[in-house]
C-alpha cells in the first residue's frame, strides 16, 4: 500500500497567529514597520555617505542600503512573524488579502498599524539626527532618504521608470511572499528568501527611485524630507499598491488552487 508524501504545513509567515489577538498582531506589525524603517532609512541617513558625501570613505553606500532593508526584513519576520504574518508594508497586506491568505476586514487595522510604527522609527532617527551639529538640517535637504523621480532621482530617471519599478518590482515581491509561504514551502526559510528579495530589488532600483515598494516606507521617509517629498509621494503609494494587488489576484490563477491555498 502506497502513501502519498505528506505535504509540509504552511508556514506561519505571512499567515496571521490565529491564537494571538487583534490588538497583539497590530503591535507585531508595528514594531516589525519601525524596524525595516529605522534600519533602512536610518542607514541611509547615517551611513551611505560617510564621512560625507564628498569624501565616502567609510560609507556602505548603496550596497549597505539595500543589504540593511533586507536584514530588517529577515530580523523582523522571524521576530514579529509568527505572531502578525510579518507583512510590515501595506502593498504585501494587501496582495496576501487579494490572494485569499488574509482577511479584508483586518486590512485597514494593519495597514495603519504599518504607518504608525513607520513614521516611529523615521522619527527615532529623526530624534538622533538632531543631536549632530546640522545633521538634521542636511539629512532634510537632501531628503532624508525618501523615494523620488527626475531631478530627485538618485540617477535622473524620471516618472515613468519609477513607475514601471514600483509596479513591476511590488509585484515580483508580492510572488515571493506568496510563494516562499506555500504549502510546497521550505518551512521557515521564508524570512530568509523574502529578506534576499528585497536586497535584491533595492540593488537594482535604488539609483532609480531610492526603491519603495512599500508605502509605509515612503511615507516615513516623507515626514521629513520636505516639500519635494510629499509632492512626488503619491507615485509611491499608488503604484506599489497596485503591483501588489496585482501580484496577489494573479498569483491563484497562474499557480493553481492545489499549491497555493492555506493548509
């Protein structure tokens, strides 16, 4: 008599504790967004340029950047994961709730959890900023990390690249999510591939927009970047929005029912 292989059970991440609470999961979700931000953008602001930008050399540069937003991301969805799923960016709230793996009636709760615990952590580097003789004052000239296109593209790149990344490159993110948390997962090294993937995707497109791919970051950053900021905000919101709902209506018909519903 023959058995079928057993299939391993579907990782807690980005599946929500059910035996933790509504409240307990939001907290999680909003310590895990502090976390991606104050380490992402706060390596951004401290240490790309460092000294200073004319004279980098101690900096980590772009290449510390993105590898600071992905470990945040690790260290946070092996820390706050199994306990909220570990989303940390509404664009992944909203592409699991459009791939049948979240409920919509909890999306707005994460999502403002996630830009709660965001502008905490840019204000915390905000805070240290202040504390260095005019390091506040630059850090908000040029930015302070936030996202933009054409003349506040790190590259010059305008608009339309930064909407092609934003959409395109959710989107991949989003696949990731969903796929690195299958059924057919490696159980428990999804922290790691959803880690890696965003390093990866800001290697890529940080000198086209700073890389977003998740409002909650953007907007941190935006507090206090300035006017410039705020008006080019709403590129990245919108577009990494929809690479994610697009991500995660597409993700059931392309993989089928069998590999990608919750065990």
């Amino acid at each position: 008599m023959t058995t079928e292989p057993a299939i391993p059970a579907e990782p807690s991440i980005p599946e929500p504790n059910p035996s933790s609470s509504f409240f307990n999961r939001l907290v999680a979700e909003a310590l895990g967004t502090l976390l991606l931000v104050a380490g992402g953008v706060g390596t951004a602001v401290f240490a790309a340029n460092f000294p200073s930008a004319d004279k980098n050399s101690l900096g980590v540069g772009f290449l510390g950047v993105a590898l600071a937003f992905g470990l945040t991301v690790v260290v946070g969805a092996y820390a706050f994961g199994p306990i909220s799923g570990g989303h940390f960016n509404p664009a992944i709230t909203l592409g699991v709730a459009a791939a049948g793996r979240f409920p919509w009636n909890e999306v707005i709760g994460y999502i403002v959890a996630q830009l709660v615990g965001g502008v905490i952590g840019s204000s915390i580097i905000a805070l240290i900023a202040s504390t260095g003789d005019g390091f506040f004052a630059a850090a908000h000239k040029s930015g302070f990390a936030s996202n933009g296109f054409g003349e506040h593209s790190p590259g010059g790149f305008g608009i339309g690249g930064a909407i092609v990344v934003e959409i395109v490159f959710t989107a991949l993110f989003v696949f990731v999510v969903l796929g690195t948390t299958a059924k057919i997962g490696a159980v428990g090294f999804a922290p790691l591939a959803i880690g890696l993937s965003l390093t990866l995707i800001h290697l890529i497109t940080i000198p086209i927009d700073n890389t977003s791919v998740n409002p909650a970051r953007s907007i941190a950053a935006a507090v206090y970047g300035g006017g410039w900021a705020w008006g080019q905000i709403w590129v990245f919101i919108v577009f990494p929005i929809i690479g994610g709902l697009l991500a995660g209506f597409t993700y059931r018909p392309l993989f089928g029912k069998t590999f990608t519903e919750v065990a």
